[in-house]
C-alpha cells in the first residue's frame, strides 16, 4: 500500500479487479509492486505515476478521494481493460465513505470533505446498543443483507484460509467486493470491518512497520462474528449489528468545558490529526476532533493549527490547558462536539488537574475505572467518529482513532452515559524503574499497590511517545518520583496501559502532552537528572511493596527503601491460553495449512486441560482437527477443503482467547470480572 497515492473507493478496487482477464489476475500482484515502486507526482487533485519511459497512470482525486473507475486512466495500448488501472487501485489506500453527520452541516474546509476512518477493533464484539422509542426496530434481516452477510463469510474465509501471504490483489478486492455489497444492504458495520482487514493485509504483506498481527486477527475475527450472527438476529440487536453511517448529533444546551489533554491521530488509511480531550463539571468527556488526510507531518502540525468551534477558534494544545463555554452544543453519541450554525463558543480559563472538577477524574478507584473499561467494550458499539472514535485506534475511525492512535489497531468505543473515552485510565503513580519488552522499553510504576507498565502510545518515530518514554525513564532511575498520568488501557495478563499525558515533572499544576510535546531534560528535576538510563528492573522474587507517596513529600535521595514486587517479562507467556491464542495468530498471518502440519497438537491440548482450561483444550483440537481434514472423491483425488467448517472452528477459538484475556486482565487489577461489572 502507498501512503502517497489517494485513497480509492473499495467498489472502484472490485470493479476494476472483476474485469481483467484471469491471465492478468495471476500477475496483479506483480503489477502491484510495480506500482508501489514508480515516481508519485502530485498536481492538485491529479495524481500521476511513470509506469514507464511511455506510460502514465493518472489518479483523479477531487476532495481527495478517488470515487469512480473512469477516474483512473492509463495511457497504455491495452486501456482501459488493462493491468496497471486495477494495480493502481489496489496499491492506494482504501477510501471510506463521505456520509455528512445527522444534524451538521456539510463541512467547506478542504480538510474536512475527507471521510472518516473506522476504529480499529481489538476486543470482542461488543453488544449492541438499545434502539431509542423512536427508531422502527427491525424483525429480522432482509434477504439482501443475508445474501451480503453470507458473501462477507465467504470472502472473509477465503483470507484466512491463505493467510497473509496468500490473500493478494484479487482476495483482497473480493473481500472489498462483499464490504460494498454490504454497505448497499445497509450494514455499514461489517463493511468497515472488511475493509479494516484489506487495510491490515496490505500492511503485513508490505512489511509495514506499524502492522500489528493482532490487528488483522481483531478485523478477521469482527468480520466472521457480524457475518455468523446477522442472519440470525432480530430487533435490537440487529440494529446494533447492522450499525450506522451517519453521526447523529443531538443538542445539549449550554456546556461548560475544560481542557484535558490533546493526542495525535495517525492511521494506517491515510488520515492524521489531533483529538483535544474535555471534562465538563460532571465528568464526563468530550471532544474536538482536527483530522483529515495526512501523514505524520499533520499529525504533528495540526496541535498548532486552529480549530474553529461557534465564535471562536483554538489549537488543540491550547484548547487542551484552558476551557470552553459553550451554547446551543449539539453533541454526538460519542461526545463529539459539533460546529453547526447554532453552537456559540467562547474561551474561558482552564483549570490544573488537581483542581476540581478534573480531580474526580483521578479520584475514582481504580479497580472501578478497570470495571467500566472492560464492560464498555461489552455494552458499547462501535464508534465511528474521528474523535475517538478504533482504534482505531485507535484508531482506530469515521477515523480509525485509537488501531490507531494508540498502536495503529486500537478503537475506542462509547463509555458510561454513551460518551467516548471509557478506556481511558487517570492514575496517580510512583515511577519505580523500567522494563524491557518485545516492543522497546517501558516505565514501571506504583499505582495503588499494583506494578503497572507504562508502555508509548505510538512508535511513529515522527511523533515524540518514545523519546519522551526515555526521558521519564531518567526520571525513573532515581526511583519515588510521583507522577499523575493518563493513558489508555491494554487488555494484558499483567496491568499494561499506554501512556498519554503525564503531569509536567517540575509543576504538577501543568501537563505534558506526550505525543504532542516533547520533554526537556530542563523538565526534569535537577536533583532526578541523569546522563544514564533506568536500570531495567525485573527481580526474579517478591519484594515488600512500598509505600505509595504523597505529592510534594521527599524522596530519600537513594530511592525508596523497597519496591513493588516486579513479574519478570516472561510470565505472561507461560499463561496455558497463550498455546490457544498462538494457534490462531498462526492461522490468520499462515493460513490453515500451518495448522495442517502434524505437530504437538496433543500435548498441547493435554497441558491446557491439566491447568483447568478444558474448553481451550477442545476448541484447540477441533482447529487442528479441521485444518487438517481432507476428503477424497471416488476416484481418490483430494477434494478442496472445507475452509467454511475451518473459519467457524477458528472464530470460536478466537473469540474464547479474547474474553480469557480480558478475564486475566481484569484480575491483573483486582476488579471484577467483565461479566459482572457489567451488570
């Protein structure tokens, strides 16, 4: 995939695929790299690639969105049936659609003519949300979105049946094929799940850094679950399957707000900007999204860009440290704020985090913020607004915000009282050293008791997370410094959590927002400063937990006299269910001839029994068992596989591996499992 070509629109991608000839097929992909490789020329809303010495492509973007195939012209003797259109198409991102929000007007900006990306999905599907009085409720599918349904199955386990290096340019398109068939069907959910596995493929098989395998079995798994599922459901819960195109905004009144924190948006689609995070006087949270096609350097930039919300206009950095009064507020359900004609806005002062009312954020125990984090992923749907909205991901997302801000692959979804924001954590910490992991070192923290990493949101090296990871670190080696954060939670076997604002070290009263602002060792304290890094800290037996300190108390200048006890690393990985959740991370990148293998299927399913997990013991043996099946016709030739019988067996072992994470994960902090705090 090639950031510098303009996003294409997934039916431009199928039609232009669907009409070549099968000998063009088997050399798309070819013709692909090819594409990806030649010089990129910009003018205006044309975009030009020199396939040759003789040939140009030309990608017509007006608003920046290639919309139609006769938009891309080829100047070759075989256009328009020939191969380079359709290795364009696949080569360029893929578009989302440009549906205007309920009750906003269409946007004028440039900027704003883009569509939204949706969020990335890291968790199990959650449940639907309730229809209101006055929305009809379906009784069942119609036969259209059956149809849709069953051709999202089929392309879906087509993908996983060839892994990663098999799905190419026309399983890809085929999967694009069925997403738009879908959102014609109505059901604008599985379609932005199909098209968020096109967009993790392209970014495996280019070996893009930002891919995440993790991502690509979340989309895969999203995908089989609407598809298994819609069929058969009715009423609410079919509402909440099919999903929604356009944003409802609603009015709220008059809005008191103050600025939280502001992070970077930056997706796998094309799409870059700032989120600005607020609090009204109850808690609750609310955002003012800038994002629009770019790359890291508008995710960067756009903190300093104004945003224009009533009678006035802020930058996000600015908006993040003072507050808004706000009139005529109209508000999606994901406490988006919107800008219609009618909102009036002003300035007005802000206040410090330990002030109230953003103190009550910090006051809420933690165990309770787990609870809701992990039953919001349960009791919300997907989101699909760009202010953080995975996810998606951040991302992810409709900006993938969250897959996507946080990691490329984490959403976000609607939290308590249908507001945005349900997985972020506000933690009061102690710094007590770092760790070193797969993906580079993390903080380690004191938070009530409990040993927390504190990994970078973002590992863009255009956006400051890591460096500012490694100057906290210093921070860190001196041990006892006290720090109140926010960061977003990462479902793990040990408390993990992605950091995203932190209080500035020299003045508490000011924060620091880590993916926007860069730290100084002039931030550090003079005392703290230190030319070597934390020590990694990882004793391989318990220690006595220290005693959490106040702010403004002394630290004794060698530390405190004893730390929270530290899991080594490699305790995560001697979970049984990893053996499971390994097994299907195989199946999605390889494809189910890995399974086919002959192997320790048996002893491994024997260790998950002997440690109580019987279900993940036959849910593995039905995945092997079904990778593996081969029948013959009467003449005693190999018949196809059933990768339908495959993809069920698969998605039911995917599916338990995420609700066991998210139990390990809300025992890791003491709260109460997901089930129960969502009831």
């Amino acid at each position: 995939m090639s950031p510098h070509l303009p996003p294409v629109s997934p039916s431009v991608t199928a039609q232009l695929v669907a009409a070549l000839t099968p000998r063009l097929r088997k050399r798309l992909d070819a013709g692909v790299a090819k594409v990806a490789g030649r010089p990129v020329v910009r003018d205006g809303d044309i975009v030009r690639i020199a396939v040759d010495d003789d040939t140009d492509l030309e990608l017509h973007a007006p608003g920046g969105v290639v919309t139609s195939a006769g938009a891309i012209r080829c100047g070759c003797l075989l256009a328009p049936d020939c191969l380079h259109r359709a290795a364009a198409a696949s080569a360029a991102p893929v578009a989302e659609p440009t549906d205007p929000a309920v009750g906003e007007p269409r946007p004028t900006e440039p900027q704003r003519k883009s569509p939204q990306v949706s969020v990335s999905a890291s968790a199990v599907l959650p449940a639907p949300a309730p229809v209101t009085a006055d929305e009809p409720v379906p009784e069942s599918a119609t036969p259209a979105q059956c149809t849709a349904a069953a051709a999202l199955h089929e392309a879906a386990a087509a993908v996983l049946e060839a892994g990663v290096e098999g799905a190419g340019a026309v399983l890809q398109a085929e999967l694009l094929r069925a997403a738009h068939t879908a959102r014609l069907a109505g059901l604008p959910r599985a379609a932005g799940r199909a098209v968020a596995v096109v967009t993790a493929l392209r970014a495996a098989r280019d070996h893009d850094p930002a891919h995440r395998l993790g991502d690509l079995t979340a989309a895969l798994r999203d995908v089989l679950v609407l598809a298994h599922r819609l069929p058969v459901a009715t009423g609410p819960e079919l509402a909440g399957l099919r999903g929604t195109v356009r944003r409802p905004y609603t009015p709220d009144g008059s809005l008191r707000l103050y600025g939280l924190f502001a992070e970077p948006v930056l997706t796998t689609t094309g799409y870059a900007g700032t989120v600005t995070w607020t609090a009204d006087a109850a808690g609750r949270l609310y955002t003012v999204p800038d994002v629009a096609p770019g790359g890291a350097e508008r995710a960067t930039g756009s903190a300093d860009r104004a945003v224009r919300i009533g009678d006035t206009s802020l930058t996000p950095r600015e908006l993040s440290r003072t507050g808004l009064a706000v009139s005529g507020a109209t508000v999606s359900p994901t406490g988006r704020l919107g800008a219609g004609a009618g909102v009036r806005a002003v300035r007005a002062p802000g206040v410090s985090w330990h002030a109230e009312p953003l103190d009550r954020l910090w006051s809420v125990p933690v165990a309770e913020q787990i609870s809701r984090a992990l039953a919001g992923d349960l009791d919300a749907p997907k989101a699909k607004d760009t202010d953080g909205t995975h996810g998606t991901h951040h991302t992810g997302n409709t900006h993938d915000t969250g897959e996507r801000t946080a990691r490329g692959g984490r959403d976000r979804r609607d939290g308590e009282g249908g507001r945005d924001g349900h997985d972020l954590l506000f933690l009061d910490v102690t710094l007590i050293g770092t760790v070193r992991e797969a993906a580079g070192e993390c903080l380690l923290a004191d938070c009530d008791g409990l040993t927390v990493r504190l990994a970078a949101a973002h590992d863009d090296p255009a956006l400051p997370h890591r460096e500012n990871l490694r100057l906290l670190a210093l921070l860190a080696s001196a041990r006892g410094a006290r720090l109140r954060v926010i960061a977003r939670l990462t479902p793990a076997p040990l408390p993990r959590a992605l950091l995203l604002a932190a209080s500035r070290p020299t003045d508490p009263a000011a924060h620091v927002d880590l993916g926007l602002d860069r730290l100084r060792r002039a931030d550090l304290p003079t005392e703290r400063r230190s030319d070597t890094p934390a020590t990694p800290t990882t004793p391989a037996s318990p220690t006595t937990p220290a005693t959490p300190a106040t702010p403004g108390s002394p630290v004794p200048p060698d530390g405190p006299r004893s730390v929270p006890t530290v899991h080594p690393a490699t305790d995560a990985d001697e979970a049984p269910v990893h053996l499971l959740r390994r097994r299907v991370h195989q199946a999605a990148s390889g494809g189910r001839r890995v399974l086919a293998f002959p192997g320790s299927r048996q002893s491994e399913a024997a260790l998950l029994r002997r440690h109580g997990l019987g279900t993940a013991g036959e849910l593995l043996t039905a995945l092997h068992a079904t990778a593996a099946e081969r029948t013959r016709d009467p003449f005693g030739r190999l018949l196809p596989a059933d990768i339908g019988r495959f993809a069920t067996a698969w998605l039911g072992a995917a599916v338990y591996t995420e609700e066991v994470d998210r139990a390990l994960c809300a025992a890791a902090w003491g709260a109460d499992p997901p089930g129960l705090a969502s009831r």
